[in-house]
C-alpha cells in the first residue's frame, strides 16, 4: 500500500523541499556577500520599474532593485531565524535538561510556568516582549528565541525523564560518575534526533513569524530589507506595481513549502506507522 | 463527566493564575515608573501620585500583584493613555470585530476539510488523495497577510467585486458589512483548511488500520457506514483539539490579517498600542487573548467526552 518501491529513490516530498530549501540556503549565503545592485541604493529615475531585462524583478518606488532586496532579505531572515532557534535551544535544552533532572518540585514548578507560558498564542507572547525590548533586529532575536523556549524545554524534559531510568545512566552513576557529568556525556547526546525535528520545523515558524512582525512594522526597521517589511511596503503601490506584492509573498511561501514538504518526509521516516500521512 | 469537567477546571486554574503573574512581570520589567509608564508622559505629579498609591508601589511586588489582579477581577484593566478610555470596554468593543472572523472562518474551514481529509485518507494514495494534500500543504504555506494582499489585488482591484480596505459594522449596514468580511474571512477559511484537512487525514489513517474496521468491514457493513458511524467518530478527537488551537492561535495572529484589511480588531489595537508604547492596554490584550486561548481549549476538553467517551471515564 505504501509502495516498497519507491523506498530507493529519496521521497518526492523530501526531493522538493530539500531543492527549496537548498536555493533558499543558497539565495541567502550568495545574497549575505553579493547582490546585482546595492539594495539600499535609491535611485528615483528608475522608480517602479517592471520587470525586464535590466532589473529582472523590476524596482520598487525607490528605484531599488527588487531582486537585489530579496537577496539581501533572505540573508537576513535566515541568519535571525538561525540566531532565535539557536538562542531558543540552547535556552530550552538547559532549562529541559536541569528540570527533568532534579525531578520533584523543582520540575513541577519549572514546568508549570513553562506550561503558561505556552499557554500564550502564536506570536501574541513575542509581541508583549517587543514591546518591553523595543522593535529592532536583536529585539526580534529575543523576543522570539524567548517565545519558543518553552516548546523545546518541553520536548527536551519529556526525553530526559525517559531516559534516567535506563540502565546506562544507572550504570555511568554507578561508575561513580557526577550528575553533572552524566547529564551532560550521556543525556544530552540523546536529546539531539528529538531536537533536530523540533529545529526543522521551528525554523519555518521562526521564519515566518518574523515575516509577520515585520509586515506588521515591529521586525527589522527600513531601510534594511527583509520579505515581511517589502510586503508592507508594497501595500500603497499595489495597483500599479503588482510585482512588489508578488514576488517577496512568493519566497516566504516556497520557503515554508519546502519545509514542510522536509518535515512531512523527516516524519515519515522516524515514524514508519505515518508513512503517507502526509 | 462531572468529576472529569471539575478536575479539567482546577487544572485550567493555576495556569491562568501564571499566565496573570507572566503579563504582570512582562510589563515591570520595563525600565522606569510604572505608575509614569502607565499614565504617560503628559500625567500631572497629582495623578501619578494618586496612580502610586492605588497600584500599591510602596509595597512589595507580591502585594503589588494582588492590588493589580484583584482589579482585573473585577474587570479594571486601567485606562487607555493614548484615548483615555476604560481598557477592557474596549477590548471586548475590538474581540467582537476579530472573533466573527474566526469564528465565521474556523467553523467554514472545519466543515469543509473535516470530511476531505476522512476522503482523502479512505482513498490513501490515489489521485484525490494526492491532489488534496497537495493543495493543503500549499494553503498551509502560504502566509496569510500575503493570501490576503493576493485576494485583494484579484477581488479587489482586478475585478473590483469587493471593497479593497476599511470596515463597516454588521450591526450599522448588514449588507456593506457583510462584503467588507469576505475577504478576511476567505483568507483565514483557506489558510486554516489546509492546516485542518491534514490532521484530519493523519488522524483517520491512524484509525482505519485498526483491528475493530477490519472487523466492521468483515461484518459487511457498507464502506460509508465503516467510514462515517466507526472511523470518523474515533478519528475526529484530534483534529476537534487543533481546531481549539487554532481559534486561539488566530487571535494571537489575526494583526496580520487585521493590517491587510484594514479592520479595527483586537490584533490591530494591541500592535497600535505597542507603536504608542500604551502599556495598559498591552497588557490588557496579552492578558485578555491568552486567557481566552486557555478557556477556548477548556471548553474543547470539555466538549472531548461527546466524541471519545473513554476520557470522562479514566
């Protein structure tokens, strides 16, 4: 039913989302060191310029090269969706690892406020902390790497307290090993296939969350490009310059595409009894 | 049930409880006067020393906290700086524009994809089912302030069959306020289809590759009786879950949507007020949205029994 055949080749969905994923990676990197055109440079002679074959996404009311912008944007959106899931590991996996160890009502008092925490919708619990950071590229890192902090201290508890009744950590505690020790050389290798799911797909929230607040005006401030800010400004000149709108909504989606395409096939594979749930 | 309701209640408590401490903790840590950052820069020495005592800061934070919850209780958010109004009237004046859009657009987008997904997942792998997946996958992917901004320029501009921007109360014209809607509503329905349909497909496959379906289809029962009166019935706790995820998660995000029409809701006036630095009424949002999040999924568990009885009995 689930077609054995098709096992050799890497999944369709896995082949489309990592080819997505791959150019936006590359988009990103190449966009970080080289663009067309100066993305920030103005230049009012060329202002909405459609696309041709001088400016092959055309200009915005700027005269600022679009494709140029989307490249710079897309070095940007990753290095901070990079920069927040890194932050909101590392935070999670400490608080995780410390909770799930000490058991009792450390964990008990620890998880409960993790719980409300999580108990905030979306991005509403990023929005109060920008408020407190201020609505800058480092807010944005903060803000968000503190919001999803409780979703990985969660998934990181839950693998620890499966793990310290296995015989290894009796055994490593019996060798006469400290706490500490064990928790780092023997618990938190094990964290890592968990961690690197939750990463995949927190990756895309991340990216589209600071899509969001930037459309909204609390992201990385113009004149810094990113999709969600060109979004936002595209709004006034949507009628006459339709490119404006399409072509930044267009990267965020194919990127989120791609990563839920990665994730859908990375489920598959640890989970043989979804396979084809797509 | 009874016990089950009472214990699912007490549970909600303590949550909402540090949800409370949370918003309150959040707007401290700001640096400088509460009592300045909550009446602005314009406040009098008179008011602000009369805010001083009210809030209690002489006293400890804990004493601090219970003066501010206390008032919360009783339904004094504080006043608005940049309007001067009560804080919850008008919050609950926006929550009424925000939650007809979600309402309006969940309960649409369940109906639909609650029995695509139970299709999709009967004809697993066949072209229907390919095709369905597909297309949620993409409306998944798909942010909804750019869904939004694609339906206005094609409905809006191109072929001008609905009002681009602003908003008309249904209870002032029904009629213009009823087009004004169509398109958040369409957005959200289309964005959330994708979302729910897959569940609902994961969920009913999880279901068909039980023992008790192949017994029912041995039995002889028809392939829609099988599907709707055994699977569906064990298939749809999951996916009625999500859907309280989802009524929530969309008020914490519909300031998106809100900007792209334009509309006054609730994620409009918590985005305003971060722009005015308006502090009480950031702080009534944040607290007023999480704790309807938490009684939205109080009242799903609530309503869990009705699908899988075995949850009231364990």
């Amino acid at each position: 039913m689930n077609g054995h055949g098709r096992m050799k080749l890497p999944a369709p969905n896995a082949l489309v989302g990592g080819t997505l994923i791959a150019i936006l990676l590359a988009t990103a990197g190449t966009g970080a060191l080289w663009t067309p055109y100066d993305p920030l440079k103005l230049s009012f002679r060329e202002k909405l310029v459609a696309p041709g074959a001088l400016h092959w996404l055309g200009t915005d009311e700027f005269g600022r090269d679009v494709l140029s912008r989307l490249m710079a944007g897309a070095a940007t959106s990753v290095w901070i969706s990079i920069l927040t899931v890194t932050l909101a590991v590392v935070m999670g996996t400490t608080i995780g690892l410390f909770s799930g160890y000490m058991r009792g009502w450390t964990d008990r008092i620890i998880m409960a406020f993790n719980d409300a925490l999580l108990a905030f919708p979306g991005i509403l619990l990023a929005l109060g902390l920008l408020a407190v950071l201020g609505a800058n590229k480092y807010g944005i890192i903060v803000a968000l790497g503190i919001a999803y902090t409780p979703s990985v201290a969660r998934v990181v508890r839950g693998t620890v307290l499966s793990l310290r009744e296995r015989e290894f950590i009796a055994a490593s505690r019996v060798m006469g090993n400290g706490e500490g020790f064990t928790m780092l050389r023997h618990i938190l290798p094990n964290c890592i296939a968990p961690l690197t799911v939750l990463a995949t797909s927190m990756f895309g929230y991340v990216l589209l969350a600071e899509s969001a607040l930037s459309f909204l005006g609390l992201g990385v401030p113009p004149p810094a490009p990113t999709w969600g800010n060109m979004l936002a400004g595209s709004r006034p000149y949507i009628d006459q310059a339709v490119w404006l709108g399409i072509f930044p909504g267009l990267c965020i989606s194919l990127t989120l595409l791609g990563i839920n395409l990665l994730g859908d096939a990375l489920r598959d594979k640890l989970d043989p009894r979804m396979r084809g749930a797509r | 049930m009874f016990r089950f309701a009472l214990t699912r209640i007490a549970m909600a408590l303590p949550t909402l409880l540090i949800v409370a401490v949370s918003v309150f903790v959040l707007i401290r840590l700001i640096p400088g006067d509460p009592a300045q950052l909550m009446l602005g820069d314009l406040a009098t020495p008179a008011s602000l020393a009369d805010l001083r005592t009210r809030l209690g800061l002489d006293q400890s934070l804990p004493v601090q906290f219970g003066i501010w919850f206390g008032n919360v209780l009783h339904g004094d958010f504080g006043q608005s700086i940049s309007s001067q109004q009560a804080v919850l009237p008008l919050i609950l004046q926006r929550f009424l524009v925000s939650a007809q859009i979600v309402l309006v657009a969940v309960v649409l987008a369940s109906l639909f994809a609650v029995p695509a997904g139970v299709i999709a997942a009967w004809r697993q792998d066949s072209a229907l089912d390919i095709g369905l997946v597909g297309a949620a996958t993409l409306l998944l992917s798909i942010p909804t302030f750019w869904l939004g901004l694609l339906l206005l320029l094609f409905f809006g501009l191109k072929l001008g069959w609905l009002p681009v921007v602003g908003y008309v109360s249904i209870a002032d014209d029904w009629k213009a306020g009823l087009l004004y809607l169509v398109m958040p509503i369409m957005t959200l329905f289309l964005h959330e289809m994708g979302v729910v349909l897959r569940m609902a497909r994961a969920s009913t496959l999880e279901v068909l590759r039980l023992d008790y379906i192949t017994h029912a289809r041995a039995k002889g029962l028809s392939e829609s009786a099988v599907l709707w009166r055994h699977a569906f019935k064990n298939a749809f706790g999951p996916t009625w879950t999500l859907i309280g995820l989802v009524l929530g998660n969309l008020l914490g995000g519909i300031a998106v949507v809100e900007t792209v029409f334009t509309i006054p809701g609730l994620g409009r006036l918590l985005v305003d007020a971060i722009f005015a630095r308006d502090y009480p009424v950031i702080q009534g949002c944040m607290l007023f949205v999480a704790f309807t999040y938490v009684l939205v999924n109080l009242v799903i568990d609530l309503c869990y029994p009705i699908f899988d009885p075995r949850v009231a009995a364990e």
